[in-house]
C-alpha cells in the first residue's frame, strides 16, 4: 500500500488532544520540522479547533497565527495545506502558493469559487453531517451514513466543477469522529465502507482518524494515549484503499505500512 502522510500542525489553544502546545512559533516550527522528519509528505496545519467545545476564531486571528509559520516553511520545501473553513483564510493561503486547502464544510461558499479555480491548490472536500461550522453533537445512524455522505459528495463536485474547478484536483474526505455525528459506529461503517466511496467517485480519498473519540470509546485511553488504536485504524483504512492519512504521528504510521508491506510482500511471495 502506497499512503501519502499528512502531518497534523494545530496551532490552536483548544485542539482536543494538542491544544496550546504549539501555539508559539517556536514550538510550531520545530513540531513541523519533527513531523516531516518522521515521514509526513506534507503537513495540514490548522489555526482554529473544529472540536465541539472549541471557541471560535477570527480568521484575521486565524491569519496571524499561520503568518507566522507558513511563510517560513514554504521557504523550506516544505508541502503545505491549510486547513480551514474561512473564505478569508482560504484567499490568504491561496496567495502564498500552498498545495492544499482542506475545508471540513466542504467548500459550501461559491464566494470562493473563482479564487480557488484561478489556482493551482488541490482541495480537499470534506463531508460532515453539520455542513456549516465545527463539529456539533447530531445523531445520525450507521446505516444512513454513507448514503448522506455520498449524496453530499455528489452535490459539492457538481458546484464546483461547474466553477471551473478541475475534477482531477479534488481529494475527497468522509469525515471522522464527530464529524458523521455522535454515534461512534457512522465512523466504523464509513471505514468499512470506502471501496464504495472510490467506487461512486473515482478520486482519491484521505481519512483522518488520528486520536478520535469513536476509538477512545473503545479503549478507554484518552487522546494522548491512543497511538496503537489510530494505527490499527489507519491500517484498515489504508487497507480499504485510502489514498491519503492525516495523522498526528507520521513516523510511526510510516513504521506500521512499511511493516505492513513487508509482511503482505512476503506471504504473497510464498
């Protein structure tokens, strides 16, 4: 399985398993230069929390905070994408040349439209049961998830492809965790499900599992201590034929699929 890594920079105050302890730049940088150094081919670097108990951020705050690394890291080589809701912050980033834009409403505004089809960004288009804004508590079952999930699908890429937007330059997300509501088995049945999701839209696809709650409901563990259940969850996923993984630990993700490999390699040579 070929897995390309996406490393998770939150530059935040409340990110529910990393909250405030990047939020200097200092600290924001090393943790970057850390994460590609353990593999990640690029990093998706957020300055707002998506969690439910997140308090809102200005996007000019929003801006402020990634001023202060991005520019640096691109003058290092470094692949970037923004993840972020706010047109404002998405025309910044557009201007500054990173690579991707990762929106967990999925690009609902055609405001941006015209901006993003003027560039070069690959998006990705993520699908959660709110649409609008973070993560809130919604309960929708496992068996209406995929069916939501690909009719949103179907609704985004029509929008923006009708903008002008080349499908080629889409990364479909089906969202995790909060994002498919509060019952944690939507996450399980999304997970199980991605072949049919590659089926209905030929695209690649990135799934961000790293530290979510539907895991920690099964472990017991808090988000610190999740490490072996997001692996076991990003290897079924990759399993399942995900294109892309956004991981807090790209080192160790790397680790497992490269060991991953070796064993199907080897069972499949005997």
């Amino acid at each position: 399985m070929t897995v390309h890594l996406f490393g998770i920079l939150n530059i935040t105050e409340d990110s529910f398993s990393d909250g405030g302890r990047f939020l200097e730049p200092a600290a924001a940088l090393q943790h970057a230069r850390a994460l590609i150094a353990g593999g990640a081919d690029a990093l998706d670097i957020g300055a707002a929390s998506s969690n439910p108990e997140a308090t809102g951020v200005a996007p000019e705050i929003e801006i402020a905070r990634l001023q202060s690394v991005v520019p640096q890291l691109l003058k290092d080589g470094v692949a970037i994408s923004i993840d972020t809701f706010s047109p404002d912050v998405q025309r910044w980033a557009l201007n500054h040349g990173v690579a991707y834009i990762n929106d967990i409403q999925g690009f609902p505004d055609p405001e941006i439209y015209p901006a993003l089809a003027a560039s070069d960004a690959k998006l990705i288009v993520m699908h959660s049961v709110q649409e609008q804004g973070r993560a809130t508590r919604v309960e929708v079952s496992p068996e209406e998830i995929v069916p939501r999930c690909i009719a949103f699908f179907e609704r985004r890429i029509a929008a923006l492809t009708a903008a002008g937007i080349d499908r080629s330059r889409l990364i479909l997300d089906p969202g995790m965790g909060f994002f498919l509501g509060s019952n944690p088995e939507a996450s399980f049945t999304m997970l199980n499900e991605l072949p049919q999701l590659k089926r209905a839209f030929g695209l690649p696809v990135l799934v961000s599992v790293s530290r979510k709650s539907f895991l920690r409901r099964i472990t017991g563990r808090d988000a610190r201590q999740s490490g072996p259940a997001t692996l076991a969850a990003e290897l079924f996923a990759a399993q399942k034929g995900a294109d892309h993984i956004r991981t807090h630990d790209p080192a160790a993700t790397l680790d497992a699929l490269r060991v991953w490999n070796a064993l199907n390699a080897r069972h499949s040579g005997s």
